[in-house]
C-alpha cells in the first residue's frame, strides 16, 4: 500500500490544478493581507473616478496617498451632503479598520484622477497604486468606463 501513496497524491494534486485551470478569474487583486475587488474606473467630465472594495483580513491601516501613470494628480476623496447637493471633499487618509473592508463607491469614498494624460476609451486599463502608512504600496489595474456605461 505504501507504493500506492504517492502515486495517489500526484493524482489529487493533478485533480486539484486542472480544476483550478477552468475556474474563471474573477475582479481581484490581492497583496498581503490587503486586497481589492470589483474595481472600475468611470469617466466624469474632464477627470476619472476609481472605485473598489478594499478588503483587509491583517492589523488596522490608514491609506495614505494613491497615484497613477496615467494622470497627472491623483487623490482621495470621501462626499460630504450638503443640502440637496454632495460635495466632492479631498482626504489626506483613510481608515482601514482591522478585519474589515472599505468601499470606495458613488457618493462616498473614491479615487480621484485629474490630468489623465492618455485618451480615454471605454475598456482603457487604468493602474492604481494605493499607498499605505503600515503596508506596502499596492498596484491594481481598473477597466475604463464611459459615464451611463452599463458593465
């Protein structure tokens, strides 16, 4: 029985690989403890908007800076309402609780990128660089969307 052994673990371990070589990718890049998901960027006027869900599963963070190639500032940004109205407000960081997750969606948290210095089309790849106080930075890439764009 002893001989059988290995030849039984190469046979789960092939199992194992060729499933996982039919499960489909899905939107996420992971980075350590940290790890970002269903990430896309949106054009707005003359600027682009980033959002994502920022996973963390490791010890409490602060995001402190964000940058891009593709532009020529890039900064955080959380909405404040005021009235019937929600004003845009920039952000020196950003919070990241342990265990927890961060959303940056419409009408809160965001990525805010001015000067875009490449011609935006839709499905354009958009890299990210997210800059933290504790970790280390982490670069993702969103794909491009047109404002009124349906995914």
């Amino acid at each position: 029985m002893t001989r059988i052994r290995p030849y039984i673990l190469f046979a789960f371990f092939a199992l194992a690989v060729s499933i996982g070589a039919f499960l489909p990718l899905s939107n996420v890049a992971a980075h350590g403890a940290l790890s970002i998901k269903d990430g896309m960027a949106v054009v707005v006027g003359d600027a682009v908007a980033v959002y994502f869900k920022l996973g963390n599963t490791g010890h409490e963070d602060r995001l402190i800076g964000v940058r891009s190639p593709v532009a020529e500032t890039a900064s955080l940004h959380g909405t404040n309402a005021e009235g019937n109205q929600d004003q845009m407000i920039p952000l020196d960081d950003i919070e990241i609780p342990f265990l927890g997750d961060v959303a940056f969606v419409p009408g809160g948290y965001h990525v805010m990128l001015e000067g875009v210095q490449q011609p935006m089309q839709s499905g354009a790849k958009i890299p990210i660089t997210l800059i933290f106080e504790d970790n280390d930075p982490m670069t993702f890439v969103v794909p491009l969307h047109m404002a009124g764009e349906q995914d």
